[in-house]
C-alpha cells in the first residue's frame, strides 16, 4: 500500500504539478435494460390515463372526425329513437338525441302563440326533408360545451344555413327571438 501520492508508480507529478488536476477517466454507464422497461410502461401507463385529459387527445380528437349518416328518419318525439326528427333543431340517431348548435328555431312545445307552433311543425318537416336528402356528416360543434350539439353538412355545404335560408330558422344567437312579431 502506497504512503503517499508519490509511492504509485505510473503517475508522477511534474513540474506544473498537472496530474492533480487532471479527471480521472471513468468507464461509460451503460443504463440497465430493466430501468429503460420500467421507464417506458411508466410513459405508457401516464398516457393512457391521461389522454382524455390532455386537448386534442382521446375522444377530442376521434370526436373531431364528422359521422357519415345516411339513414331513413322518420318525425318522433322518442329522444333514444333510432333515426328520427324531434324538433326543427333536433334529432335521435342510433338511440341518442342530438341538436343543431348553428341555428335558433321556434318552440313547438310551450310555443307563445299559434304562428309559433306552425313555424316550428314547418321546421320539423323541414328538418327531416333535408336528412332523407342523402347522406350526410355530423360533426361536434368544438364552439359548444355541450356534447350532444353537431353542424350538420352535405358537400359541405351546412343543413343549418340552408335551414335559416328557406326561413324555418334563425342563426344562433343567445338573446331570445319572438317568433309571433316575426
């Protein structure tokens, strides 16, 4: 065993005394195989929990992509109906109820006075012409916090402009519209 730093033999100091100084060469860590396995079912696992709560990630990002309709609907007033027409801004499709997020229609229900009830039956119908017109895509609304609103389209070309065009429908506005004035 050496007493001091000078008893090892293939190191000595010279004359600037450079050998305190310098690093002693270390071998290269190599990271354990065990350690990279555990680190990646970690990722994994944090982004499978996490990709619902993460934006644009999960079922916002599936959601996103418009569904192809092209059902025979039928005028109901059952909201778990299969392909149907419940109001001049709603419909059931595959047993769940969704609304037209892009337009304002008359009340058929609790309608304000007669003219109410028949725009809103007129609405109706024309709702569910514009649906048995051929195919179709919904698309969820990304502007609206609802999960059941959708804009509807065919050749890209909105059902709920053309809705407001042939007058069964007011663009959507938060304010309320009398419809017995209009």
């Amino acid at each position: 065993m050496a007493r001091n730093l000078y008893d090892i033999e293939d190191r000595s100091p010279d004359r600037d005394r450079r050998w305190l100084h310098e690093k002693q060469e270390r071998p290269a860590r190599i990271v354990p195989v065990r350690l990279l396995l555990v680190a990646f079912a970690i990722a994994g696992l944090a982004v499978f929990l996490l990709k619902d709560a993460l934006p644009g990630g999960g079922k916002g990002a599936a959601g996103d992509t418009p569904t192809s309709i092209s059902a025979s609907f039928t005028a109901c007033d059952d909201p778990n109906g299969e392909a149907c027409v419940l109001t001049a801004n709603s419909y059931a499709y595959e047993g769940r109820r969704y609304r037209l997020s892009d337009i304002r229609v008359p009340a058929e229900d609790g309608a304000h006075c007669p003219e109410e009830a028949e725009k809103a039956q007129r609405g109706r119908m024309a709702l569910l012409a514009l649906l048995n017109g051929g195919r179709f895509d919904a698309k969820p609304d990304p502007t609206d916090a609802d999960p059941a609103a959708r804009r509807l389209s065919r050749d890209e070309v909105s059902l709920g402009e053309i809705m407001i065009l042939k007058g069964h429908a007011s663009p959507w506005s938060a304010a309320p519209i009398d419809w017995c004035a209009a």
